[in-house]
C-alpha cells in the first residue's frame, strides 16, 4: 500500500482557496443586502454656480438663461492696436523680396514695413508717413503713404 500523495503544502493551498471563495461570497450578500447605500444616488455630483462641486442639486431659482449666439467656442481674436500716424524716411527697402525698414525721425527707430502695407510705391530715401502695429516679431509699420516734401 502506498501513501497518499496530497503533501501539507498542498492541503494549506485548498483551505486558502476555500476561505477565498467563502468572503467572496459573504462580500457579493453584503452588497446585495445594502443597495440602498451603494446606489447610483450616492455617486452623483453636482456643480454650484461658483463652480464647485457639491453632493446638493443646483437651485433652480438662481439658473441664468444664455444665448447660444454669445457661446464663443474658439479663443477670441486680439484685435490689432494702433498707435498714432508717425514721419519717417525709408531706410531700406527690396523690391523683389517685398520688405524693408523706416526710420522715424523723430525717436531714430526702425521699423519693418511690408509691401502689403504700403499704399503709394516707395523708394530709399522717401519721407512717408506710417502707423504702428504690433506683429509677430515686433511693431510694424502699415498704412505707409508717401509725402511730398
């Protein structure tokens, strides 16, 4: 007659397996037998008018009425400012490439300027008259018109 092969070890495994499967079981009643705490009512959320989050339905009284046309969906654009209508002289300008600089007489500044900008064609050495607008990369001058001296 042989032994039987079932080891200690072995035997230690199935109780814990077992004892598993029983508080499964006791924690699957558990939850059945107290629904009215674990419900869907308990895991709602609500937003107050501060923006807040609280477990209180919002008051009705204090809803605010929006139109749908004020709803802006994209970030606003920034309206370009400008400044006063200044005297310069072109410094440089290429033709080809559509760009170049004026210097205002007054403060000796530099400004880019772009063909885009322009009203009357222009050389070096013109005297115009410009406004300011802030672009990318700095001011820019626009509107740029020539004077006749």
């Amino acid at each position: 007659m042989a032994k039987s092969q079932v080891a200690f070890n072995k035997k230690e495994k199935e109780k814990k397996r077992l004892k598993k499967r029983k508080e499964k079981l006791q924690r699957r009643e558990d939850r059945k037998s107290n629904t009215e705490s674990g419900g869907l009512d308990n895991m709602i959320a609500y937003v107050d008018e501060n923006g807040n989050i609280t477990d209180t339905p919002p008051d009705p009284t204090k809803k605010k009425k929006v139109k749908a046309e004020n709803i802006e969906i994209r970030i606003p654009r920034q309206e370009k400012k400008i400044i006063t209508e200044r005297i310069g002289r072109i410094e440089f300008f290429n033709d080809s490439k559509g760009y170049g600089f004026i210097k205002e007489l007054d403060t000796q500044e530099k400004y880019f300027v772009h063909v885009n900008g322009l009203i009357d064609e222009v050389q070096e050495g013109d005297r115009v008259v410009f406004e300011l607008e802030r672009g990318l990369k700095g001011m820019n001058a626009v509107r740029v018109k020539k004077v006749t001296p």
